[in-house]
C-alpha cells in the first residue's frame, strides 16, 4: 500500500492536490487527526482491506499541537508497520496567501476576532514546520495557478509508481525567484541571449528558430555538458540515500528562451537512459 500525507498552508492548494488524487483513483481522507495516523494506517493494512492500494490523508493546522509537534515520531512508527509513506508539503508567499483570502473573502481556520490574517499564517507556518522538515516533497505555488498544481501532483505522484528516483528539470526567470523547491539551481544567464534579435524575442526555446540559434552557440554546449555531467556524476548518491526525487532548476532572466531550451534538451537526453524524468517552464 501507498499512502501520501498532504499538508501546508491554509490557501496554497492543499484540497486541490487531494482532489487530484482523488481523481487518480486514490483513496482519499481530508482533515485527519495526526494522532490517528498509526491506526488509520493499521486498519487500511489489515486483510480485509487489501483492495486500498493508494491512499491519500489531508492533515492541517487544525490538528493538536501536541501530536503535530510528535509528527516525526508518528512518522517511524508507521516506518516500522511497513507502510509506504511519502509527505507532500503545500506552501505559498505570505502576500499571496494574504491576497488569496482577500479575493475568496474566506476565512483563515487559525484567525479569530483578535487574530490578525498575518498572523493567523505565521502561527500556522509555527505549527506545521514539523510536518515541513519530514516532507518529502515541497510544493511553492506562489506563481503556480490550479491547473499547474495538478499537473505536477499527477508528475510526481502518479508518474512514479516504483522506487526509481525522480528527476525533474524546471526552468524558471530570476526575476520571479528562485524555485523553492529546488535541489540544484543554475545560472544561465552568462549565455548569448535570443532575447536581444527581435525576430528571435517573441518566441521560446521550445521553438526551432531559437532552439537553432542557441545550438550553434559554444557557450550554451559547454554549459549543457558542465551541467550534464554533474548531474550523472551525483544523481547515483541521491538515489544511494534512498531520495525518491531530484528537482534541477536553470534560470535565466525572462525564463522563455535560454533557461527552457537547457531545461528541455536535459530532459531529453536524461530521458534516453532513465524512467521518471520531467521537465516543467515555469514561466510559460
């Protein structure tokens, strides 16, 4: 059996990766208390219920402080009861969350009438940084809409139904910041850049005329191999210590042209030899 645990902040999507689950035929349990986890898990294990092959709970700040602090010691113990856990954690910038709860005119679980909204979050991020240390996954969906959040539950949950790593290549512009769930992190923007030929400007590095452009370039061949070789040097130590995924993300300043012609030819090539790789553009 496989059992995800999806927790984080109220606002950033946490029902909305349940609901995907959901959909992918898990079977789902939203607002379970922490405490209940071992026997949750021991009931849904036992003979009669083999028919639950993937399971997703949702846990949130609503739970008791006390258990949520005991998390990690929850956690082995399910260790040792042989279930198969993977946690996902759901975060978001404090001014998108603010701006969240302002538009949906919803209220914060944790705000009371002396409870501020900011300060209902950060009691929230209080409480929950147990849950955030253990994650196996974190998910910033700051600049991520509804659509992408689904996408990249199914990528990294449903995409990965054996225990081969991970490998996930994301592109991203600097100037909307860094990816934070990102293990490695590079900087393109050294590179000859497509932006400055106007009939090159509107496009992307998905697209011929830039993808040619920037082939020819010595610079970007020799960062696509500096890059390519550190990660087959080092991916084989992270799967070593049992890490389910590796997120590489490239930069460069608009995220359109150099960082996602990088991000995909690595995807490629990466794909050639292992299952479990995928590329994402976070700015398209």
């Amino acid at each position: 059996m496989r059992l995800i645990i999806i927790s984080g902040l109220s606002g950033s999507g946490k029902s909305i990766a349940l609901h995907s689950l959901e959909d992918l035929d898990y079977y789902c349990t939203d607002n379970l208390p922490v405490g209940l986890l071992p026997a949750f898990a021991e009931k849904i294990t036992s003979p009669e219920k083999k028919y639950y092959e993937h399971v997703a709970v949702g846990i949130d700040a609503r739970n008791n402080p006390d258990d949520l602090q005991n998390f990690p010691s929850i956690i082995k113990e399910l260790e040792k009861m042989d279930v198969n856990s993977e946690i996902i954690f759901i975060e978001a910038e404090d001014e998108v969350l603010i701006k969240r709860f302002s538009e949906t005119r919803r209220k914060h679980p944790l705000s009371k009438s002396k409870v501020s909204l900011p300060d209902a979050i950060k009691k929230e991020r209080l409480l929950l940084e147990p849950i955030a240390l253990e994650a196996d996954i974190r998910i910033d969906t700051s600049q991520t809409n509804v659509h992408q959040l689904r996408d990249l539950v199914r990528e990294r949950i449903h995409g990965k139904d054996d225990d081969a790593l991970s490998l996930s290549f994301e592109s991203f512009a600097f100037k909307n910041g860094i990816p934070k769930n990102a293990d490695y992190v590079f900087d393109v923007r050294c590179l000859p850049n497509p932006h400055w030929i106007p009939e090159l400007r509107p496009m992307t590095g998905l697209q011929e005329p830039v993808m040619n452009f920037l082939d020819k370039e010595p610079l970007v061949n020799e960062m696509f191999n500096d890059i390519k070789g550190f990660i087959e040097k080092w991916v084989s130590s992270f799967e070593k210590e049992n890490r389910s995924y590796l997120t590489v993300a490239i930069g460069c300043t608009g995220g359109r042209h150099r960082s996602v012609y990088l991000a995909t030819r690595l995807a490629a090539i990466f794909s050639e030899k292992r299952d479990n790789v995928q590329v994402r553009h976070r700015e398209l």
